[in-house]
C-alpha cells in the first residue's frame, strides 16, 4: 500500500541554485537513512554526483528559456511510503525506480532513495526539473498528484502489492486518536510477513530467515520466537490463526508446489484479497499466476472497478450486462434507421423513375408489347416493372408521396445522429466492462470448465 506526494522544490531563499540542489539530493541520500547509501538508484545520473549533474543540466536549460522567475522551480520530490511489513527495501527500491520512470517518460534525470530509518519504508525520489535534452522543463499539470497515485497504484499491484482503498472526501475523518505504540506480537507478524516474502522452500529455511532479522528461535512442542528488547519467548500459536505453525506450513507448502493465489472471496474485494495474498506472502504461485495471466492488463482492470466503485463480482457482472444491453439498444436503433433510411431512398427512386418512363411503358403497351420496341426501350421498362413491383409490396397501403418522404427521412437523420453520440460513450463502456470482466473471470477460473468440456468434445 503506498501512498505517494508530489512536491516541488524550489531555490531556498538567500541560497545558491547549486546550494539548493546538493541540499535537495544530500537529504534523500543521507547514509544514515539509506543503509550507507545501499538503497540508492539513479536515472541518467550518477548517485554520487547527481547534484551537480542536475545543476548542470539545469544551468543549460535557463540558456534557452524565455522567461525567468524569481521563484524557479529547480526539483520535484516524489514521496512514496508503503504499508510496514509489507516490502522489502530493495523492492521498495525497484518500485520507486518503476514508478519514478514512468511518471518522468524516461525524460527527466532522476535519484531513488530509500529510507529505512522509520516503522514504515518509504522512497525520496528527486527528478531534474529540465529535461535530459536540457530545452524543456517538467509541467506540474492540473491533478499531477492524482496521475502520480495512479501510476504508483498500476506499479504496487504489478509488484504484487496492495493499495490503498478509495473513500470519498465527505466519508473521510480526522484522526483524533492515534494508535498505540505496536506491540511485539505486531512486530512478530511483520516479521514473519517479511520472511514468508523471501520464499523459503521449507519450515527450516523460514526459521532462518526471521533469525536474520534478529530473533532467536525456540524449537519443541511449541514453536516460539524472542527479539530485541524481549524478555521471554513468543509462541507462534498465540499470534492468531494466520500466523500459528500449521499454517505457516501449508503457505510453505503451497509456496513449494507451486499453487497459484486463491483471489475468490464472498465479497469478491479485490483489492482486500490481494491484500490477502500478501500477507501469506509471494511465493512461487504468485511467479505462477503473473506468468498465466497478464498482470499489467489485470492490474488495469482492477484498477478500473477501484475508480467505478465496484467491489464485488455480482456487480461487475451486472454493469458488463447493463453496459452490453445498453450499447445493443443504440446500435438497433441505429442499423434500424439505417434500414428505414435505404428503404425511403430506394422508393423515391421507384416514384421518379415510375413517373419519368410512364409514358414510355405506356407506348409499349400500346405498340402490342413489341419486342423491336422492348429492345429499343428495355432499361426504362424494366425500371418502370421494378417500380410496380414495389408499389405492390405496399399492399393497401397509400403511397406516400415524395415530400413525406423526405420528411421522414430528415426525422430519421436526426435521430441517427443524435444515437451516434452515445453510440462511442456506450461502446467504449462496455468495452471496458467486458475487458474487466473477462480478466477477472480468468483470475477465478469462471467459465474453465465449460472451455475443458468444449475442448474434450472438439477432441472426440
């Protein structure tokens, strides 16, 4: 779950553009916070002299600009903080680096910085506010900020990480009480959260990951673990039914052979599920289901129903359904109008052709239908037959005469035109849904007997 700011960074008053910069870059690379500088990336610079590189770069680009401020906007911060327990800082790392890229177009220089100093890991990212060519300089555009958490939301669920769950402004509260220091049993579960996120193949092997950490392991009946500061032993069982040793277990177990994450719930709250399946951790089932499926276009979907307010599989399938019907109707209405409107044109075709060679069919009748005449005249008398044949399909019904006709068919016009412009909002809608739809249908394995029985019976 990360959630991200931007923020831009101006010249410190009274300071030096260059004064500026190294203070901006100093801050995020600090080694106290950054493991000695071992969670530290970079883009189109060097870590250690991203300050001066971006000064540079910067320094060209004022060459070129038109105007110039007294209050420049030199750097941007990205500020990406995720959920404690829930990554690495290497990962954490990798998905600043991913969203900093994206965000940026590959366009602007760019540090990633990681800082583990706090409960919860957090990423500063500093990108040049001129671009690489040194012509252009970063627009913060009108709800930037809403891009950026987007982007970052896409990154976190390709990475298999959860994200934060929309409420809407009304429904937000003020925090009056603030949580309670966490105790060690919090501790513990993060632990082990981290440990079962490193895919141990066996129980042994998951033990030796939480002693890294630093948490000395009791084995017997009951396995327990102690940490620092700890006094006395913490059983694994009294953690909750999520963490005791059995199930810790069947995750590894499930790890090892491979099994692909369960994401159908009664609710069907994707993204709490995928919650879920962090939580047991990301092992080799998970490489499995990204592999099978095509996590950048699940993500999006995901992400679609997130922005549409749909939380459950009854109601996704229902707007599919609606958004389908809905796109039907207009195009009906509008291939029926489209027929009417041939119809119309055919038959005042047939009245002026009827009544242009009327007296020429006349002629022929009275010649005692001749065939010399027939040859000379046949193109008009076989148009002055169709005509008649026409007129007949009407029944008793009055021909309409020709002005009526085109009355009707401006009326018909009018209303296709009007249809076309629901037409591509409806397509595109349910084009969504159905995407959606089919993604997450795949995810739960909806539909996948009916496809082996089809196959088995293609088979035969």
């Amino acid at each position: 779950m990360a959630a991200t700011r931007l923020i831009p960074m101006h010249i410190s008053k009274g300071w030096s553009l260059k004064d500026s910069i190294k203070a901006k870059t100093d801050y995020a690379e600090n080694p106290e916070k950054t493991n000695d500088k071992e969670y530290v990336s970079s883009y189109a610079c060097s870590p250690q002299a991203a300050a001066e590189e971006f000064l540079l770069s910067y320094t060209e680009y004022e060459k070129h600009a038109r105007r110039k401020y007294d209050h420049e906007v030199i750097a941007y911060q990205i500020r990406q903080s995720f959920k404690p327990g829930e990554i690495t800082p290497e990962e954490a790392n990798s998905v600043g680096y991913e969203t900093a890229m994206r965000f940026t177009k590959g366009k602007h220089a760019f540090i990633v910085a990681t800082h583990t100093d706090r409960a919860h890991i957090h990423n500063h990212v500093v990108f040049c506010a001129s671009d690489i060519s040194n012509t252009k300089k970063f627009k913060n555009f009108f709800l930037s900020a809403f891009a950026l958490q987007r982007v970052s939301d896409l990154v976190c669920l390709e990475h298999g990480l959860s994200v934060i769950k929309p409420r809407p402004y009304s429904e937000r509260e003020k925090r009056t009480v603030y949580p309670k220091r966490e105790s060690f049993r919090d501790d513990i579960r993060m632990a082990i959260d981290v440990a079962l996120s490193k895919r141990p193949k066996d129980f042994d092997e998951f033990l030796l990951e939480l002693q890294k950490q630093g948490y000395e392991i009791k084995r017997g009946k009951h396995t327990a673990v102690r940490g620092k500061n700890q006094k006395r032993f913490i059983r694994l069982k009294s953690l909750g039914d999520v963490y005791t040793e059995k199930s810790i277990r069947e995750k590894l177990d499930g790890i090892e052979k491979g099994k692909a994450p369960s994401y159908k719930d009664e609710d069907f709250d994707l993204l709490l599920n995928l919650q879920d399946v962090i939580a047991k951790g990301k092992g080799s089932g998970y490489e499995m289901w990204a592999k099978k499926f095509n996590v950048k276009n699940v993500m999006k979907a995901i992400l679609f129903l997130q922005e549409n307010g749909v939380r459950s599989y009854e109601e996704l399938a229902k707007k599919a359904e609606t958004t389908a019907k809905r796109f039907d109707d207009i195009n009906s209405e509008i291939k029926g109008a489209e027929k009417r409107m041939q119809e119309i044109t055919d038959l005042r075709n047939y009245i002026f052709n009827y009544s242009k060679i009327k007296e020429t069919y006349v002629n022929y009748r009275k010649s005692g239908y001749s065939k010399k005449y027939f040859a000379e005249h046949r193109d008009d008398i076989l148009k002055h037959k169709e005509a008649k044949e026409a007129f007949k399909k009407l029944g008793s019904k009055k021909l309409p005469t020709v002005q009526e006709l085109n009355t009707e068919f401006q009326e018909l016009l009018a209303k296709k035109k009007a249809a076309y412009k629901e037409y591509n909002e409806a397509k595109d809608s349910m084009t969504k849904y159905q995407i959606a739809k089919y993604d997450i249908d795949k995810i739960l394995g909806i539909g996948e007997e009916d496809q082996k029985d089809h196959n088995k019976e293609k088979i035969r």
